[in-house]
C-alpha cells in the first residue's frame, strides 16, 4: 500500500472513528523505539501520533498493543501523566495492523539517564517525579478506573518467568552462558511472600525513553510516560526494581546505564539506588522486601529476553529501530549482570 493511500486511509477512519477533524497531510516514522512503529501525523495546524504492531511474523503475545491503548486511556483521569487517546482501529485494511492515535506531547525526549544538559537540581526534580510516578501506580483504585481484571492478581513471578523463558527459546540466536543459568536457576527461588502484598498497575518498561519531560527546563517534571505494551498486575517493586537496574548498566550500553565500573563522570542530582528505594518507601509506607536482589536479577532475566526478542527481529527484518542490532547484542551483558546479582541474593 502506497504512502498516500494510507495517509488517505487515516483520514478517513479519523473523521468517521474520532473527534480530530483536521486532515493529516504527512506522515513521519519516529527512529527511537525497538518494539511497536510509532509515527507522527502532521495536520496544517496539529500534530498527532499514530502507533501500531509491527508487519511480518510476531512473536505469539508480543506487541500488545491493544493492551496498551487500554491502560492508557483507563488512566486518562489519573495521577499518572498520559497523552489524550482518540481512537483504536483493529481493521489491518486500514494501513496494513492494528492501531490507534493519542496525543502528541511537545515536550523533551531524552535517552540518556546520565541527563547531562540538565542542572544537578533539575535531576534531582525528574528523579523524584519517577518515584512519585511508580508510588503512584501502587495507590490506584483498580476497580474505579476498570482495570482491577487487567491481569492475573498473584503469581505474577511464576508466570513471567515461564513467559520469559518461552519467548527466549522462541527468539534465541546464539548461546549463551549466563541466560542458562537464570533459567535454570531463577524458578527455583521465587519468594512466595511476595504474594502477601495487594496488586498494583505494573508499566512493565519504567525507562526514561519511554518518557516525555517538559521542554521548559525550569519546571522539570514527566509529562508523558508512554510505551505500556508490557503492562500487566504485578506485586509493588517490580517496575521499581527493574528501573533501578540502570544504576548498575554500563554506561557504553546503548541501552543507557549510569554504572561508574568504567569511570565514567557520575552526576549530581542522581539518587543512589538506596535514595530512589527508600523515598519509596516512605510515599508507599512498605518496607523494603527482604528479596529485593532477587527482583533485581528477575528483571536483568526478563530484561534480556526482551534485548533477545529484538536481536531475532533484527535477523527476521522486522525491527522498529535503527540500532536495533546494538541493543539486541546487549541481550548477554544484561544476563551477566542478572547472574552475578541472583549468585550475590543465593
């Protein structure tokens, strides 16, 4: 399908699906995002922005996009900032997969979590709007804004784990050492009191590319946190745990860390792993779990079989970003680093 016909497509499911009444004259692919295309449609006078699944063959139960407009649009009246959702289109004869339009955020998108260009103080500021960000995903009556049967209330670790390892076998490319030793190992220790806890909204990809900052740099803050396809009901410290694995990434990583390992400069304004932890604690009122390194290792599992499923789509022809490969070949560092934290937990 031409890009004019499918320009001609959009226009004409936008008037008869939602409320845009501007016609969408261009239509560019964002280059950042490894996962779902995401394009910016350009009116005379607006901008929108259209998501959709990726063509070719997917892995079962990735690129749940459908999910994701759900969530987001659940969350419209929320504490947690979200772009306006218009519209959801499950006819593929449109443009070819699904899709839906939100909301375009004029604001700062930033990938590096060092934020160099930022002031100690607008650091600290951002850090603290993230925390309060996943403090607030745990204070969410579920059951008032319709998601409270979004997933699964407990066992969440048991089913992600078997998920993950699936999804790995399913995309893997080549061997590799320490992902075997998390597979082998993880499913052997899951701690059952993390069960005791009440569900919460889990984000499933708390990274900093997957928001929007203000642009106005004097009044830093998240106006947009995006990219919920992996969102699901979790225990707490889930999204919390795997946010903080990027104090422990190398820096040279493209998929951004702040590890000082290669004596890279370290800024201020960033909160240690035990300052983010514990001003969590103190807006949620839990105590810090007893498996928290165990969490941090479960995530450097799941985290790389996410990288993995990237480097398969490299192979397939079907990724989203351009530097695809890079961040898939991060698939090995990052279960390194899980097998060194679960042996440290054991």
């Amino acid at each position: 399908m031409s890009v004019k016909n499918k320009i001609n497509n959009i226009n004409l499911w936008l008037k008869k699906n939602t409320s845009i009444n501007e016609k969408i004259l261009f239509v560019t692919k964002f280059e950042s995002g490894q996962s779902n295309p995401t394009f910016l449609l350009k009116s005379e006078d607006k901008s929108y922005v259209l998501r959709s699944k990726p063509l070719g063959n997917l892995l079962r139960g990735a690129h749940r996009i459908d999910r994701e407009y759900k969530v987001m649009s659940a969350l419209s009246n929320s504490k947690i900032p979200i772009p306006k959702m218009y519209g959801y289109c499950c006819d593929i004869n449109i443009i070819g997969s699904e899709f839906y339009v939100m909301e375009f955020l004029n604001g700062a998108h930033e990938f590096d979590p060092d934020l160099p260009n930022y002031s100690t103080e607008q650091r600290d500021k951002i850090y603290k709007h993230k925390t309060k960000i996943l403090a607030e995903l745990v204070k969410l009556d579920l059951k008032k804004i319709g998601l409270e049967n979004f997933g699964k209330p407990y066992g969440y670790l048991e089913r992600q784990i078997s998920l993950w390892i699936k999804q790995y076998r399913d995309s893997e490319t080549k061997h590799i050492k320490s992902m075997e030793y998390l597979i082998d190992t993880i499913p052997k220790y899951i701690p059952t009191e993390i069960d005791n806890l009440k569900p919460c909204l889990l984000h499933g990809d708390f990274r900093l590319d997957n928001m929007i900052l203000e642009k106005n740099k004097s009044t830093p803050r998240i106006i947009g946190l995006l990219d919920w396809e992996l969102s699901t009901l979790s225990p707490p410290f889930i999204d919390l745990s795997y946010w903080v694995l990027m104090l422990k990434f190398e820096k040279a990583w493209p998929i951004g860390g702040l590890s000082k390992l290669n004596n890279q400069k370290f800024y201020s304004g960033i909160p240690t792993e035990e300052k983010i932890l514990e001003s969590y604690l103190n807006l949620t009122s839990f105590n810090k779990p007893k498996y928290w390194k165990y969490l941090l290792a479960f995530n450097c599992f799941r985290f790389a079989g996410i990288l993995q499923g990237i480097a398969k789509r490299v192979i397939d022809g079907n990724n989203s970003g351009e530097n695809a490969y890079e961040v898939g070949e991060q698939a090995e560092p990052v279960a390194d680093l899980g097998s060194r934290i679960l042996k440290e937990y054991l």
